[in-house]
C-alpha cells in the first residue's frame, strides 16, 4: 500500500510516521509468522510526477549516487573566475558528456577539457540565489538600475559588493537591505531573477530522463548563502518536483534561517501546490562553531517550537565536501585514530584569509558533536533538531557535478581565483581542499519522487568519492547469522530498520539491538577497478547525564597490512571486495537515548595533491625542488594518503516516556 | 472608422507604411549605404586556432575544417565588436575585476593582486587599464565579452513554449535518440572471490555449480536465490536496459549479461564482486518513444535549437556590415 511520504507539516508528519510504523510492524509480524513467504515490499513513495515507473524499480531499494551541491556561471564566485559553464552544461556533465573548463583560449575553446568516468544517476544545480536578481540588473543595458551608483561599484567591484551585503547582515543578522536599484519592494530585483531562474528550472527539465529508462534525475534547487562575520551557515534547497516557488528565497530576502524555514513553509508547502523541499545545511567545519548551537539566532535556547522546525525542514546535512570534512572534530569526545581526514586548519573563512581570525576548529563544528547535542536537547524539549542523515556532495565550481577523482583533479574552484587566460601553474587548487564526494540515496527507482522520499526518511549516506554500495540496518530482532543468510536485505528491512530510521522499544524479555552493516567495494571502471575495503567501524553516541559519550567499535576488518607507495601511488597489501557484520551493542542501555552510524574505510590510496604533486616531480625536505605554485606539497599538515569513506546516517533509539504521552 | 481606431489596425497600419516606404526608397537606390567595416583576421590569429585544434585532435584540418575554424575566428570577431559597441565591456563585473587585477600586475602591487578588485576603491587601476586599450587586448575580457553577447542574441528566442507540432517534429527527427533501450530481464548466482580464492577458483567454483546441475530460476526462483555465496546483490532482476545493470554490476559485466542466449545458464561472467552464472528469461529490443514520456527532453531540445538558429540569423546579419579580411588567404567576402 503506498503511503503519503512524510512532509513538512507536523499533524502529517506525525500521521504519516505513524501509519509507517504501523506498516512496518504488520509487515515484520507478517514476516515472522510466515519465513518462507517472500518478504513484503516496504512502503513505497507517493507519485506526484507525471512519468513512467523505472524499469529498475526494486522495492527492497538500490543505491544512486549524485551531487546535491553544485554552482554553475550564474553563481558570482563561479563566473568571475571565468566559469563558462550553465547548468545545462551541469547536467549535460553529470550525465556523461565531455564539457569545457576555463581558461579559454582566443576563440573561445577551453584550454582544459572534463568527463566522468561514470555518469551520475541524479545531481542538482543549486547556484547562490543571491544575486540572481542584481546579476540580471547589473548586466543588461536598460533594465531600470542599470546605470545606477550602486550598479556601477558592484559591476566593478563584485567582490567588494558581496562583501558589504555580507557584512551588512552580520551582527544579528535581522537587516539586511536589498540595494535601492531594486526598487520598491525590491520588485525589479525579484522581476529580474526570473530569468535565471527559469532557466535553472528548465535545464533540470530538458535533462531528467523521465522514460521508464530512469537514466538521469535532476532537481531544481538553489544555495542559501548566509555567512554572518565569515562563519558559514550556507544551506541548500533541494525541491522535490517541478513545483516550485515563483524565486528562490535568498539570504537577502530572508536573513534568519528559521526565516528560510517560515518562509519555504509559506511559499513551497502552503504557496504552491506540490511544492515540498529539504534543507540541507553544509560545511559547519567552517561556521566557527555556530551551525550547531544550542541556541536561536537571537540568542534564546532553543525551544521545542525551533526544535519541531528544524527537524521537518532539515533531515539531512553534508558531511564531507570540496572544502572538507564535517564528521568530527580530531580533539573530540571519543578515541578515533580514523578522525583525521580532510580537515581544514581553520573554523571559517576568515581564518583561511587573515591568520589572525585564525582559529583551530571546536567540535562544536562538527556533526558528531551535533548528533549528540540532539540527544539531549531531544531530552529536555522532546524533539530532536539534529536529528541529521548524511549526504556528501562537491560544491564544485566549475559546474562539474560528480568529478571526485582523485586522479588529474583539476580543482572546483575552491581558491576562487579571478579568470586567466593560461593554466595557471601549481596545484589546481588550494592544497587543504579535495575533489569532493558523492551523496548516495537507497531508493525504489531512480526518479524524483522516490529519490525525495529516501532524503525525507534520511536513507542516505555519503562518500568521500568511491561508489561502495553500504546497507546499514538496526534491530532488536535481526538474526545474528544474518551475514551468512541469502535474504540479507529482505530480513534487515523486516526484522529491523534501515540507516536513518529509530529503533523500536527492546522487547519486553530484554536484550540488546543488533546492527547488520555490509559493504561491498566501489566496483570502479574498466581498466581502473576500485579500491579494496579496509574495514567496517561503528560510532556509537550517548547520554550520560548532561553529557554526551561517544565510542568507535571495528567490527568487520580492521587494521591491515595495506598501505600506498608514495612515489608511485600503487597500492600495495591486502583488502576485501566485501565486508559484513552483525554487531551487538555490548553496552546498551534501554534508559538512555542514543545513536548509532556506520563508517566504511577503504584501504589508503593517494591523495589528489600526491598525485599532482609527483606528476611536477616535487621533491620536498633536504635537497628541496619545488616549482612555483607547488609549495603546498611540502606543507606537513595535510596528508600524503587518504583512507576514502562513506558514512551512512545514524538509527537513533530513544527510551519510551514514561508517562502516558497527552495526545498525538 | 471604429476599425482606425483600434490598436491593433493602427499598428497594423503603421508597419504597412513603413514597409512601403522602405521598399520605395530601396527601388529608389535608397539612401546610401553605410560603408562596410572592414574586419581584418590576422594569420597569426588563424594559425593560432589550426594549432588548437592540431592540440586537440592531433592532426591537422582539412579544408573544410578550416574554412570552419576561419569562420568561427570571424563570428567570434564579430560578437566581440557588437558587445563593444553595445557598451557591455564598461559594464560587465568579471571585465571589471580582469582589467583591474592585470593593471594590478603591470604595477607590481602584489596586494592590489590579492584583493583584485575590492583594493581598486578609488577606481584609478580601471581608469589606467582602460586608458592602455587593456580591454581591446585581453582575452579573458573579449572572451567574456563573447559570451554575454552570444547569450544576449540567443535568449529570446529561446523563451516562448513550443508548440505541440514543433515538438512532434523534433521527436521524429531524432527517433534514434528517443528511443527506449534494449532490456533483459536476467537471474544471477554469485561466487565470491574471496571464498574461492582469487578469480580462478570462483570460476571454478560456478563451473562445479552448474555442472551440479543449477536448477531453472523461473521454476525453482527460491533454490536459486540460496546458490553462492550470500550478498546482498538481487538474485533475480526486472525486465532493464544494461544501464541499469551496469550500476550494480559494473560496466563490463552488464556488456556480457545483455548479449547471452535466453533460457540457459551461462557464464561465469565476471565483476567486481566476483564470478556470476546468469540466466537471461526474456529479451526485448528497443523501441520508439511517444512524445510524452520525453516531452521535458524535447522542449529543451527545441529551445535550443531556437537559439542556436536566431544566434545564426543574427550573425548573418551583423556579417553583412563587414568586409571581410583573411590575411594569408583569400577574401571571405561578407558571407
């Protein structure tokens, strides 16, 4: 039976996760009573679509893989630096063509070409909607504003311009001014923007393959780009269909993010029918600590009413980008050796650009640390705000969605350096940066609606690049010898429930949930196979008190003889195709809330700047030989290996209240 | 004398004479015409683009293709023109900001570099970058500057909704394209690597699992499901395209899968996951899509084309205002 996917509204939030839970349950009794029938389908996702179902529709799901972050020329700090690049061509890259990147010569070919190795099954284009509108104005001759004082300082001094309309909102964040060439109401702005935007919507359209073939989906979205004092609260929205609202509502529109939630409330669920979104915060290892604070942005505690916003509009968060990594803090709460990957020295942009706004990053930036911070606020209001899936995705630049390879990365742009007319020389891009990941959606088929639904219910996960494929369930009923069963999927969605998912209540004879986790290696491409598996670890989260435990268990593989020659970048030892355990939380506690996510570690490879690195033939240390633009090969701090990951969300499990709840 | 007073009759009108009068003049001889700029393409220029493309395809053109590479060498010239005369360069932010940071760089001021624009306050880095004709000779600006003028000529066109007849057409025009692919619906039995050891042993080990005798996956689906080594990859797929296979087993193996004989056992066919046995049930060729389960596709389609034929109309006229110069060649004239 199809049920309602849960949106943003808390009656039918509730309803529906309810009815879920209820389906759930009879599917699991039904599974139990009878073990040779053939398991149920779970339930599946409204359609809300006109399109044909996929000829690859699974019920017990596949895993696709997309960028959810992605900026095109019509982003300013994409086209300055001279990104040619629109969102068809975005698109037209995710789904396998070869495109174009700066510089350009004379006649306008680009001197640096780009394809993936492996198209993308779904991607988003999601450029800063600040600046739609005063682009549009700025750029056409006889628009009204055109010729105006403040047209004139931001054609000449984009960067300038952005800064002072950033800097004009930090503080409390609650004035900012739209430019007085928009006129009143910022009408001709808002008029203006259409045309970007419109053609935002239409790239998505021209490219999702809505044939039964299932090829490519697209979404319509855009960046929200609040960055009070430097520190990044820069979230995307993601539309679930066609339907979306007349402009994208920016950071100039709607300062407050709990201004972005009314407003996407009133404007896409009540404004235009069809219209749902989620809102995907990024990059908290760059918002000094504030992405994740236990307070309202008027400096209030958070309440339960702030608390029930949040979790309907943001179910997911990126954990790892171009501009790193978000998981955990390498000083956090917990032992883990396995931390340090991809971390940037500094906890926003102002320290990347000035060091004495340097700061080393809390674990207050991270996602771990906000996972946890859940808990108890779930504790104290009753609802949980971080209650967050993962995804990983690029925020690439150059309109390259999906170009996480290691091999030949030719940066996203992350430097943001202005336009030239020649490849510059030196790394392509700064040195702590990195090619970026991928998100990972475990839904029915690869089309919109069942894609949505699976970020709706946070079935998601993200990798550092590589395509494992990661199930990932929790039970108190799953079946320790799960690993060696032939219906591992169908018993790990009838006797338990799939990474993003909560717990039942422990049965009433006691015991410990069980987590079922299996990876199988990135099968690579022809001619270049993916990277074995090094082992399968779980985080484990809970609450102590007022305090947050944290602890890291290996439970399938483990430390191994595998490392990487540096020189040459072979890998070297051994690995797995596949790895699989079912664990048993040795220390659970049926009083305390917790959670649980798994982490998938392939064995080391190089890391992109390695690779640029040999290939300029850097020699660093007593007999130094490092050309121009190259210094960053010598800089210590950043690692020569990687161990790629993926992480899946969190199964969350919280104690039932001990009174009789009043109503529901 | 209502009629005369509409809008519409009197726009209708309007143009009627005007027509009238623009053809009594050409009759005429007209006015004079203006005189024809002449655009000069240095040989530099032209041999500069054949080495390009000599980079790019590792051979040199044929002349067709260079009298295409010349005559993209022109249109370029001539965008670039327009958006001058257009006054586009005196207003475009990434112009702004190259000129200001190659000023920047004339002047040694590594600071000024840094910052690029946001250090140029007082504007004079512009003002003298302007004043040395920096924005005649830079080529990140005249590229730039192309490209906002290739977008102000297509974008018009390109609005308006297509109707169902353009669609039509262009869906019948390209029935290659839209066209659902060939599917398979198969049944697969994995032998991993791992519990054989290495790739030889699973193949031996699916071989000794066949010759066992693996029984039919339409008959028996549930004894099939329990051969190999558990995964959690399905056992039995849906009627898909190698697409679709291709994203859980690899490119490879959906290559083999699609082109074995239906209503047998084959293999082992190999993947990243191991050696599989695959039973092929059925095969059904690709067919023709109706227009409605593309119509997303085809309405960019034809957007597309709209303004790739108005950026050619536009071209075609803005050619007809020059006289056109190849040096080291023969004259192109105006077409």
């Amino acid at each position: 039976m199809p049920v309602r996917d849960v949106g943003n509204h808390p009656g039918r939030a509730r309803r529906a996760v309810l009815l879920i839970a209820a389906t759930a349950l009879v599917a699991a009794r039904a599974a139990a009573q009878d073990a040779t029938a053939p398991p149920q389908p779970r339930p599946a996702f409204a359609r809300t679509e006109q399109r044909s179902r996929c000829d690859h529709y699974d019920p017990l799901r596949r895993p696709f893989f997309g960028d959810l972050h992605v900026h095109t020329a019509f982003s300013l700090d994409a086209s300055t630096q001279g990104t040619r690049n629109r969102p068809r061509d975005a698109y037209r890259f995710a789904r396998g063509e070869e495109v174009g990147l700066q510089p350009h010569d004379a006649s306008g070919k680009p001197l640096r070409t780009l394809r993936l190795a492996r198209p993308l099954d779904f991607a988003a284009v999601t450029d800063h909607a600040e600046f739609f509108g005063e682009l549009s104005i700025c750029e056409t001759p006889g628009l009204p504003g055109y010729d105006g004082p403040t047209c004139m300082i931001y054609r000449r001094w984009p960067r300038l311009a952005y800064f002072l309309i950033n800097g004009r909102a930090s503080g409390t964040g609650s004035n900012v001014e739209r430019f007085r060439f928009c006129g009143e109401q910022a009408a001709d702005c808002l008029a203006a923007a259409r045309t970007p935007w419109r053609e935002i919507q239409e790239a998505a359209e021209g490219a999702y393959d809505r044939t039964s073939a299932c090829r490519f989906a697209t979404f319509v979205g855009y960046e929200w780009t609040a960055a009070p004092d430097s520190n990044n609260l820069h979230r995307n929205v993601i539309f679930r269909n066609a339907a979306v609202p007349k402009l994208p509502i920016s950071y100039l529109d709607e300062p407050t993010v709990t201004g972005l939630w009314r407003r996407l409330d009133a404007e896409c669920r009540r404004g235009v029918e069809g219209c749902e979104s989620v809102v995907i915060p990024h990059n908290s290892n760059l918002s000094g600590g504030l992405m994740f604070q236990t307070t309202q942005e008027d400096g209030s505690p958070i309440d339960a009413g702030y608390a029930e916003a949040r979790a309907l509009a943001e179910p997911l968060a990126e954990i790892m980008q171009h501009k790193g990594d978000s998981e955990c803090a390498v000083a956090g709460a917990a032992r883990d050796e396995l931390c340090g990957f991809e971390k940037l020295p500094y906890d926003n942009f102002g320290g990347k650009y000035s060091r004495w706004l340097r700061r080393a990053p809390e674990p207050s930036s991270y996602l771990r640390h906000a996972l946890g911070q859940g808990l108890l606020l779930e504790e104290k209001l009753g609802r949980n705000p971080f209650k967050l899936g993962f995804v990983a995705s690029t925020d690439t630049h150059l309109g390259t969605p999906g170009a996480v390879d290691e091999r030949d990365h030719p940066g996203h742009g992350g430097a943001g350096a202005p336009a030239t007319d020649s490849v510059p020389l030196g790394l392509s891009d700064d040195v702590e940066f990195n090619p970026g990941g991928l998100a990972v959606l475990w839904a029915e088929e690869n089309s919109r609606d069942a894609l949505f639904a699976a970020m709706r219910r946070r079935e998601a996960y993200g990798t550092s690049g590589p395509r494992m494929t990661v199930r990932f369930f929790g039970g108190f009923g799953l079946p320790e010898r799960l690993c060696a069963e032939h219906d591992f999927v169908a018993r790990g969605y009838a006797d338990g429930v799939p990474m993003g998912g909560d717990l039942a209540q422990p049965p009433a004879a006691g015991g410990a949930p069980r987590f079922a986790v299996r990876a199988l290696r990135d099968p690579g491409t022809p001619g270049r196979p993916g990277t074995a598996l090094q082992r399968i670890q779980i985080v484990k989260g809970w609450v102590e008190g007022d305090v947050v435990r944290e602890k890291i268990y290996d439970v399938a593989g483990g430390p191994n003889d595998a490392d990487v020659d540096l020189a040459t970048c072979t890998p070297r030892g051994h690995g797995a195709d596949e790895l699989c355990a079912v664990w048993t939380d040795p220390e659970f506690d049926p009083a305390v809330r917790a959670f649980w996510y798994a982490r998938v570690l392939e064995n080391p490879t190089c890391r992109w700047s390695t690779r640029a690195c040999n290939a300029a033939r850097v020699r660093c240390g007593g007999d130094a030989s490092v050309a121009p633009g190259f210094e960053g090969c010598c800089d210590e701090r950043y690692p020569r290996a990687v161990q790629e990951r993926a992480w899946t969300s969190p199964v969350w499990y919280a104690p039932a209240p001990r009174a009789t709840p009043s109503g529901s | 004398m209502r009629v005369a007073r509409s809008p519409l009759a009197r726009l209708l009108l309007g143009g009627a004479l005007l027509v009238a009068g623009e053809r009594a003049l050409a009759r005429r001889g007209g006015p004079e015409q203006p005189a024809r700029e002449t655009l000069r393409i240095a040989a530099a220029h032209v041999d500069a683009a054949v080495r390009a493309f000599v980079a790019r395809t590792g051979r040199s053109p044929d002349e067709r293709e260079r009298a295409a590479l010349v005559a993209g060498e022109v249109d370029e010239e001539i965008l670039y023109r327009e958006a001058l005369a257009r006054g586009l360069g005196a207003h475009d932010a990434v112009v702004q900001q190259r000129l200001v940071s190659n000023m920047a760089f004339v002047a040694g001021d590594e600071d000024a570099r840094a910052g690029a624009a946001a250090s140029d306050a007082g504007g004079a880095l512009h003002r003298d970058a302007l004043a040395l004709g920096m924005e005649a000779s830079d080529l990140v600006v005249r590229r730039r500057l192309v490209d906002r003028m290739r977008a102000l000529l297509e974008g018009p066109a390109a609005a308006p909704e297509p109707s169902e007849q353009e669609l039509e057409q262009a869906v019948a025009g390209e029935r290659d394209r839209f066209v659902r692919p060939e599917r398979v619906r198969v049944s697969q039995v994995l032998l991993r690597r791992a519990a054989a050891g290495g790739d030889a042993g699973a193949g031996r080990a699916a071989e000794r699992l066949l010759a066992a005798g693996l029984p039919d996956p339409a008959r028996h689906p549930d004894a099939v499901a329990r051969a190999g080594d558990p995964s959690s990859l399905p056992t039995h797929l849906p009627l898909q395209g190698e697409h679709d296979l291709a994203r859980l087993f690899g490119a490879s193996f959906a290559r083999a899968a699609v082109s074995l004989p239906v209503g047998r056992w084959s293999g082992p066919v190999a993947s990243s996951h191991g050696a599989h046995l695959v039973w092929v049930h059925e095969r059904v060729a690709a067919e023709p899509l109706p227009l409605d389960a593309v119509r997303g596709q085809v309405t960019e389609l034809v957007r597309r084309r709209r303004a790739r034929a108005a950026l050619v109309r536009a071209l075609d006229g803005l050619r007809a205002r020059y006289e056109v110069v190849v040096e080291g060649g023969a004259p192109e004239g105006a077409g």
